[in-house]
C-alpha cells in the first residue's frame, strides 16, 4: 500500500497526540480538542469515518509527529 492510499482513523490519531504529551482538553460535537503547552489541535471524529491522508498529515505536522510512524 502506497502512503497516498494510507487512511487513518480518528483514534489513531488522538492516541498519536495522547502519547507525544498531548492532552484532552474538551469535545464539542464531534470535533475533539488536544492541548500541549500553547499548541492547540482539534481532531474531528466523526462516527468512526476515516480521516483523509491529508488532513491527518497535517494533524500530525502539526503536532510534531512523523505520519509515517504510526
């Protein structure tokens, strides 16, 4: 499977954030909040649907953490 193809689940990826140090701040709706020191990142979780390639990566850049190691 190329990385293009890779999809990534929402919990993938707040259990990414959880284990960088990230910390849960708040959920409204179905979007979920992280916070670490001033860094602010919002994960949307919508019924268990995929997160694209795209919008994970950059979650991830965001966050710090190399998409290619989870």
């Amino acid at each position: 499977m190329s990385p293009r193809t890779r999809v990534f689940k929402a919990w993938e990826v707040m259990n990414a954030l959880t284990a960088h140090g990230y910390i849960l701040v708040s959920q409204s709706g179905s979007h979920v909040k992280f916070r670490k020191d001033q860094s602010i990142i919002i994960v949307p979780n919508h019924n268990g649907k995929d997160l694209s390639y795209g919008l994970a990566c950059v979650i991830l850049k965001k966050a710090g953490i190399d998409p290619s190691s989870i």
